[in-house]
C-alpha cells in the first residue's frame, strides 16, 4: 500500500527502486575499495583523502536509513532484518 502523503510517496518510489538498490551497491562497494586501499607508510594527504571519503560514505548511509524511515514509516522500515542491521 502506497502512502497517502505525495511526498512520503515520491521517496517510497525512490527508496523501493532497483536503481536505488543499485546505487547504494556501488556505494558499499566503493566504500569498500577505500578501505581495503590503506596500507603501512601511506602519506598524510592519502590518507587526509581516504578519511574524507569515508565520512562522505557515512553521510551516505545516515541519509539512506533517513529516506527508508520516510518513505517506508517505522514499522515497514523495520520489518526488514537489513535495516535494521543497517541502522546499528
């Protein structure tokens, strides 16, 4: 069933699309690459570059769980086993 509020509507669309599931797969995984791209003896600005990414990532994903609530409400949200996962 489909929200009453045509905002709360727009951000389920969003929020239930392939694309957006895709997108959030490129994030976890260009997170990923990050993370795994540290190594011993790195140099500051590396490493500078690398921390901003992922507070970027971890922007990324608070606004993901923000839109989920929104567009799913409390109760779909977590139904799901992943969201909960994702939010603690």
């Amino acid at each position: 069933q489909l929200p009453a509020n045509w905002v709360q509507r727009a951000i389920y669309k969003l929020v239930t699309s392939t694309a957006f599931d895709f997108f959030m797969l490129g994030v976890i995984l260009a997170n990923t690459g990050v993370m795994a791209s540290y190594y011993y003896g790195e140099g500051t600005g590396s490493l500078h570059a690398k921390d901003t990414a992922n507070m970027v990532f971890v922007v990324m994903y608070g606004v993901e769980a923000v839109l989920k609530v929104v567009g799913l409400g409390w109760r779909r949200y977590f139904k799901d086993w992943w969201n909960r996962l994702d939010l603690f």
